[in-house]
C-alpha cells in the first residue's frame, strides 16, 4: 500500500540518500528499482503523477522493435528481446503474449517479411516467445474478421508482448516501496544543490499538494525527466546543450469491431516510411503512431488532424470496414525523449532510439532515450555506471530476480468497473486527483471519453471524502478533466 504521508515523513528525516532519482516515468523506475535491488537508500521524486509523462502514452507494446532490425540495429534488438522475456516474467499480472500479422498482397513481399521475422526469432535465442509462421489467406481472415482481403496473398505470424503501461508504473513504484525506497508523486526538483566545488549533492524539493519545501542531500543525483531533461540540465548549468528533442506519437482508439478479432496488425510500411500497429487493448483498438518532431516538452501533446487523417489512410487499405472519424473513441499523445542529434537536420525517424547514460561536470547523471521494454537495463546501466566513475564499492544488481508486486488490479473494462475496486485504488494507490484515477490508475480516459465522463462526479465524490476536501475542490476536479477530455482526447475533429 502506497502512503504519501509515510514518504513525506521519510523525506523529512533523512539525512542522506544514495540515490535521489528525479522522474516517476518508465526511466526514473528502471534506475530506482535496480538501485534498491543493491540495497541503497533511494528517493524517487515525481513533479506530477507517476507516469503522468510519457510513460502512459506508449503502444503497450514489449517488444524487440521489428523496424529496429530492418533499419540493421542488431544489438539494440538483441537487447530489447531480453528484456522482452524479462518483462513477461516478472510482470506476468499485466503483460501477454501478443500474436501479430503482417498482411501481405504480393508474395515476394511476404518473403522478405517472413525471412527478417525469422532473423527477430532466431536473434531472440532462448528467449524467444513464439514462432513465426507463414500463413494463407483463409488463416489470416480467420484470425482478423475485418482483414481486406481483396487481392491479400496471406499474412506472417509472429509474436511480441503487450502490457499496460501506467498499471506497470503503479506496481513498480509499490515494488521498490516494498524493497525500501521512498516514491512520492506531486512532488518535483526545482533547483539542484551544490557544495563549493560545484559538485551536485542534492535538490531543493517542492510538495505541490502543500507547497512546502524540502532541501535534501543525495550521493548521487540522477535524471531521469524524459522529454523534461533539458529542465533539469539547465538548472545544472544554464550554458549546456540540450540533450533531448521531443517526438510526438499519437493514437487513435476504435472499437475492437474494427479489429475482428484478438490478433493485432502490424502495417509494416506507411506512406512515411514508418510502421503502424492495430492492437487490441482493453476491449478496444488501439491504432498509432506517428513520429513528429516537437520543439517544446508538453504534458498534455495534442493529436492534429493530420496525425488522424494520416492514421486512417493508412489503416483504409488494410480494413475491409475502414474506421471513419465518428468512429473514434479516444485519442491521446505522448512525446519520446529522443537523445537531441549533433546534427539538427537529422529526421527524427534516423535518430537512435536506444538508451544513453550522460554525465555533467558536476556529477549529475542523467537517462535519455530508450523504451518502455528496456526500462529494467536503462536502470542497471545507470547504476553500474554511477559506481564505476563515484568509484563507489561494486555492488551486483538483483533487480532481474524481483518479482513486480502482483497484488495487481485487473480491470475489466467490457463492464462497469465496481466501485469497491475505485475505492480500493483510491486507498492505496497515492491517487491524489480525478484526473490520476481515470487516466493512470484505471485508463478509462484513453480508451473511451464518453464513458469518463459518465463516472466522473461520483468517482470524485469517493475521492473527495478520502482526501478530505469539499465540494469546491470537487467541482474544479471535475471540470479540469471535462476540460482536458475537450481539449485533447475527445475526437473534437469529428466535426471539421
Ligand atoms: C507514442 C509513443 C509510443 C511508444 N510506444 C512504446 C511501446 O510500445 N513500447 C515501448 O517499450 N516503449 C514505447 N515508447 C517509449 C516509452 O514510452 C518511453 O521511452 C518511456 O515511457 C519514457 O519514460 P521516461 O521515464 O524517460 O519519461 P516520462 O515517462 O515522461 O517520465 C518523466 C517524468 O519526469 C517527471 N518530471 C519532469 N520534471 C520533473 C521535476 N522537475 N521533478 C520531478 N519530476 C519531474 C515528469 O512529470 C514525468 O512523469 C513509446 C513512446 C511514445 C512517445
């Protein structure tokens, strides 16, 4: 059970912590978990909620990354493949196996799919998850009912996994409580803490619930912000480059109708040389993404229309009842926190998406780039490499072998969601506004706005009681996600 008081008060009496981790997304809980894996004495701080950035905004998918090898990236596959398995394993409460097709219309195509499907198994060794398998017409359409099959030759089979994201955030940050850290959500960096020589020893801590401060000293000072990096970097120091560029992915959500079935689709080629994916998530569709370069960090990145005209074109070909703009559900957006390239000309789709580990002068450490799948090594890379240049005693990360807390909530979202289980979450989970309860905690907010708008004032209710507030704090609850259903995930475009 998560009990922000409890952090508080931990976050007041120490003196020293190993490790203070700035971040509460996939990252920050990668480096947290390996950290307390070692035995260290670690805080993770979140200006916001835990995985408010980034880290609810992703496919879902655990995966090696198909296109990765395509572009030639072995070892970055290799690797992702590892954790892939890791993943399944040790958050087997929330992930599976998820079987893909790519649908093929010219056999000669099929062959050069089939044959760097068959190099994604082999690369995945003994931990490869399922087989990839040539398949006919009459299997492909058996296995996705709204297939186009005008002119479709047959589809190859192969497997990655799936998995909610911000629900693998939440048992995370319960798994490194249970291992001794401290995690505290609204509650961020505002200004790093230096001693004479320059050396970063700590942070000045804002508590934006009660606007309280807090100084505190760590031995090592990681960030691990996402496409806030750069924040964070020149509170370090004003002069330095920055070292993430934003690039928006965004989605659409759809009625698993438009799916016919529990097989995802994988479009392997779009009209901008990328690929898309149809995946089933929670009894819906989920359709995405596109790749756009971003100049500003936002929390809320906003799909635009041409993002969703470039969805459905692309998905018309593949469907035999193509999705309209009526038919959307949701949509939502997130940004990925490239590693800025040298050179600025670079197209975001040439930009390296594996992880990099970056140090300042004064022994700020931070974590860029990389994915969801490969959070566990992102964090284990850190910490190696904080006791190799602090020249701390070596310590063996054991965060392979911890079993994520599977006390997990299984929601099934084909039917009202009780309200015991909200008030469960609400108990437990450090939720401490509605907007955490619809779009981290339960993910109804991404998968359907019509439906969040209907549990809204009585979820609140609930929420407001819990935290002891009035119905003035409930009212404001309530229209700043009627605002933000408006203003972003809502499908407003249907009307233009
Ligand atoms: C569209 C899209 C699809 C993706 N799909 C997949 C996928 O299917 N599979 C996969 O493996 N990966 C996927 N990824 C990649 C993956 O989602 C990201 O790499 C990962 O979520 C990034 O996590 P992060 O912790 O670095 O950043 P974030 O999740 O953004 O976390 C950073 C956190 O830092 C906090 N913060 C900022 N400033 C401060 C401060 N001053 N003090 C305290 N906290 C602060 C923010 O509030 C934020 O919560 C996808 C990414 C995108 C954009």
């Amino acid at each position: 059970m998560l009990d922000r008081k409890k952090s508080i008060l931990d976050i007041q009496k120490n003196q020293e912590w190993d490790f203070l981790v700035i971040g509460g997304g996939a990252s920050g809980l990668g480096v947290a978990l390996d950290a307390v894996s070692r035995g260290y004495k670690v805080l993770l701080v979140e200006k916001v909620d835990f995985g408010k950035g980034t880290s609810s905004r992703s496919t879902k998918l655990i995966h090696g990354g198909v296109r990765y090898l395509q572009q030639g990236n072995v070892s970055l596959v290799r690797e992702a493949l590892k954790e892939r398995a890791y993943m399944l394993s040790a958050a087997n409460h929330i992930s599976k196996l998820q079987p893909f097709i790519i649908p093929f219309y010219s056999r000669l195509t099929g062959f050069y799919y089939f044959s760097g499907l068959k190099a994604y198994d082999l690369l995945a060794g003994s931990k490869r998850i399922g087989k990839t398998i040539w398949l006919n017409k009459k299997q492909v359409i058996k296995r996705i009912g709204n297939i186009n099959s005008k002119g479709l030759k047959g589809g190859i089979l192969y497997y990655d996994g799936q998995f909610d994201d911000t629900r693998l955030c939440i048992d995370l940050i319960k798994t490194i409580v249970k291992h001794g850290g401290t995690c505290i959500n609204y509650c961020g960096v505002t200004d790093l803490v230096k001693d004479e020589e320059g050396n970063c020893t700590g942070a000045i801590l804002k508590d934006e619930i009660s606007n309280k401060e807090y100084k505190i000293t760590a031995r090592s000072v990681i960030n691990a912000t996402g496409v806030f990096t750069n924040d964070i970097i020149h509170m370090d120091d004003k002069k330095q480059r920055d070292l993430v560029k934003p690039s928006r992915g965004s989605h659409i959500v759809l009625e698993q109708e438009f799916l016919g079935g529990n097989t995802a689709i994988m479009i392997p080629k779009t009209s901008d040389g990328r690929v898309l994916f149809l995946i089933p998530w929670n009894g819906k569709v989920l359709v995405g993404t596109t790749d756009i370069a971003t100049d500003e960090p936002a929390y809320e990145p906003k799909i635009e229309k041409e993002e969703i005209d470039f969805i459905l074109n692309n998905t018309d070909e593949y469907l035999k009842q193509s999705p309209g703009r009526i038919d959307i559900k949701s949509t939502f957006s997130g940004l990925r926190p490239l590693a800025a390239p040298k050179d600025k000309n670079a197209k975001t789709k040439e930009i390296s998406r594996g992880h990099q580990v970056i140090w300042t002068e004064s022994g700020l450490c931070s974590l860029i780039g990389g994915k969801w799948t490969t959070f566990r090594k992102m964090g284990e890379d850190v910490i190696e490499d904080v006791i190799q240049k602090k020249k701390w005693v070596k310590t063996e990360s054991q965060s392979e072998t911890i079993q994520i807390d599977d006390e997990a909530l299984r929601i099934d979202y084909s039917k009202p969601i009780k309200i015991s289980l909200i008030k469960k979450i609400i108990k437990e989970e450090m939720v401490m506004t509605l907007e955490d309860l619809v779009a981290r905690r339960t993910r109804l907010l991404f998968l359907d706005t019509e439906m969040t708008k209907s549990v809204l004032e009585e979820w609140c209710e609930l929420l407001m009681e819990h935290l002891g507030k009035d119905q003035g704090w409930k009212n404001d609850q309530v229209q700043s996600v009627r605002n933000l259903i408006t203003s972003g995930y809502e499908p407003i475009i249907r009307s233009k």
